[in-house]
C-alpha cells in the first residue's frame, strides 16, 4: 500500500506549515509554487503571539525572533494630536510564551520552513509551477501543472490549496469568493528614514488616524515601512512616481533632504471569503479562503493558524484512520473566525482610523484612552488583537 500523499500549491507561509506539519508525521508531500524560488518581497510583517507559540513545534521561533524587533508596545496615535494610547503586551504574559509582536519579514520564516522542508526525503519543492486545474474523485486528486514547458498531472490523495488571493484551486472549483473591495488602494513605502527619532515615544507599531489621510508606520529591522491609502481618482501612475511618494512623506514628517525609498508597493484591498473551504478531498487556506485589509496584522497570522488546523486534521485522517469528515469541522472553525473576527476587526479598524466626524473620532479616542488606563481592559483589548481570542472561538466549535 502506497504511503498518503498531500499536494499543497503555493509556498507562501501557509503552503510551507501545512507541508512541514504533514512532512514531519511522515506524510508524503509534493508543494507546487508558481515563482521560481521563494521570493523576498516586503509583504506581512507582523507575528501576532499565538503565531510565535504554533511556530515553536518547528523550533523555528527562536530564530525568527532574533532576526526580528521584539514589539512589547502597540500604539494608536493621531496625526494632529499625537499619542493617543499605548498598549503593553506584557500584559498578555501567562496566556502566551510570546507576550509581545514580533516585526519580522515573511520571507525569513519560509527560508527557515524551506531550510527543513529539503532536508526530508519524502517532501519535493516544484518552483515554476503553474496550476492549470483540479478533478477529483472518491479515491483522490488531481492536479494539472504546467512546468518546464510541460504539463503533467499528478495524483494525491488530498490538495490543500494556499495559492493566494487569486487561487487557481478555488476558481477552478468554481468556489465564490464573496466579499468586496475598496475603492482606495493602499500604498506601502519602505524608507531607512529613523522616525524614532522624531516622534516622541514612537513604538515598533503605530496606527495613525487622520480624516484626511491615516497611515500605519511599521517597523522592521533595517526599514520603517508607511503604509498611506490612496484616493480612487489618483492613478495607479501617479501615486506611485517619486514626487507623489515625497510629498506623502514630507506631509507626515517635514524635512530639507529628500527621503530615500527602498521599495514601493501598490495594492487593491478587499474583504472576502470563500463560500466554502472544503470540496470534497480539495481544501482551501489563507488567503485563498479569506482576504482582509492588512489594519491588524491579521492576514497572513490567520492563515497560518489555518494551517495548522488543516495539516493537523489531515494527519489524523492519513495516519490515524480518522474521519475525513474532520475537514468540515475545519471549514466550520476557520470560516467562522474569518467572518466574525478576522474580517469584522479588519473592517473595524480601518472604519475607525479614517473617523472622520469630530465628535466620534473624540469618543474612539476617549475610549482608546478608558482602555489602556485599565489593566484588565486592555488585556482584553490586547487578547482580541492578538488574536488569541479568535483561536479560542475556533477552539470551540465542534
């Protein structure tokens, strides 16, 4: 009898969990990727504590954290009138190993995911792999791929699809994608630029509310990175030359010298989730399942908690002779955490930093500040955006 063997397309951060997961109970693994190699771009950065707490079965945490910033703080501020309320997620010490987000590019966790995922036998990393469509039937899966000027398919016993927004799993299932997109796009701007020193007590991670223009300073270890939205009138050209860039800039700290850019990005956001997770022996995770605007680092952190669930459902199935009937309590646990709190918190967050009605934004800040003036508030705060909250919801659901 042939071993179980998984299929997994994409090698994003929640391709490469569910592959090691499986990998490491033995589980034959093929993962397919549509780049040429893991790439390094600047996409998530933020490593919310329940994420560095699952991360650590891999022994991978230690490291990721040494190639980080430990963020104790979070921040909301505003652009008028400055610091608004600070969190301490030492807070959270007790409900977590990891009390505190850690600012970390991506890409460093896949290399270190791709660094044991090549050392295992039974696992084989297809780079330019296109995926061109999905058939099943009651005894498996296949996935047909185009790479090398070739197509082939290949035969699994299941598929987990963690191909990105714009899965070629889910269209090929025909799988609604239901949800909308913003009228704005968002602009990311990385810049060497220390602007620590300039804003008094400036944590790693500060939203910044503005009715004109918010935007979100993170920090990452050799950047700050500004993320700004953009208005639907203004051209994807035009926002993304080097005057506009500037002038965003020079609006949010004025100086005599130029800033020097180190990378620019421009995106449509949406808030979407798939009509459903499962088709029969094919299942969908991260952002092929659910999108969000990224106000809350909670994007790649919640598909990541999604691969987990998945790769270790999946092992109870192939090794354990569970039933395969735990891939649609998946669906029931991820799906609803999408909805009621990934997608309601993401929404909510970026409804609140753009207030612009002065009364309400005066109540947002008299609040923010009740808060964090309370220990046991804003544990509670810091358990909701953390996510730790969003796991025990998931947690509950049979």
């Amino acid at each position: 009898m042939e071993s179980p063997h998984v299929l997994i397309a994409g090698a994003g951060p929640v391709g490469l969990v569910s592959a090691l997961t499986l990998a490491q109970a033995g589980i034959r693994v093929t993962l397919f990727e549509r780049a040429a190699t893991i790439g390094e771009d600047l996409r998530a950065s933020t490593f919310h504590p329940p994420t560095l707490d699952m991360l650590s079965r891999f022994g991978v945490t230690d490291a990721l954290v040494s190639q980080g910033l430990v963020a104790r703080y979070t921040q909301q501020r505003d652009r008028q009138q400055g610091l608004i309320a600070e969190f301490d997620m030492s807070l959270l010490e007790g409900e977590t190993a990891h009390p505190f987000r850690l600012q970390c590019e991506q890409w460093k966790l896949n290399r270190l995911l791709v660094a044991q995922l090549v050392q295992m036998p039974h696992v084989e990393l297809v780079f330019g792999a296109t995926v061109e469509g999905v058939a099943q039937d009651a005894e498996g899966v296949d996935l047909t791929v185009q790479s090398d000027g070739e197509t082939r398919i290949h035969r699994g016993d299941y598929l987990i699809g963690a191909d990105g927004a714009w899965s070629a799993v889910r269209r090929s299932l025909g799988i609604e994608f239901e949800g909308f997109t913003y009228p704005e796009r968002f602009l990311v701007v990385s810049t060497d630029f220390e602007f620590a020193d300039h804003f008094p007590r400036l944590s790693y991670v500060n939203y910044v509310s503005d009715p004109q223009e918010w935007c979100v300073l993170l920090r990452v270890p050799t950047l700050w990175r500004v993320l700004f939205p953009t208005p639907p009138e203004e051209s994807d050209e035009e926002v993304m030359t080097d005057a506009s860039i500037e002038a965003r800039l020079q609006k949010l700290w004025p100086r005599e010298v130029a800033y020097d850019i180190t990378h620019r990005t421009l995106y449509k956001v949406h808030q979407r989730v798939a009509r459903q997770f499962r088709e029969g022996r094919v299942v969908l995770a991260g952002d092929a399942a659910h999108i969000n605007n990224p106000l809350g680092g909670m994007g790649m952190n919640g598909g990541v908690h999604d691969a987990f669930n998945l790769s270790d459902k999946l092992v109870e199935i192939l090794t354990r002779g569970a039933d395969p009937a735990l891939l649609d309590q998946y669906e029931r646990q991820r799906r609803a955490v999408a909805i009621e709190y990934i997608n309601a918190n993401t929404q909510r967050n970026k409804k609140t930093i753009e207030e612009r009605d002065p009364a309400k934004r005066q109540a947002v800040h008299d609040e923010l500040r009740r808060i964090a003036s309370d220990p046991a508030l804003s544990k509670d705060y810091l358990r909701k955006t953390s996510m730790i909250d969003a796991l025990e919801r998931a947690g509950s659901i049979a």
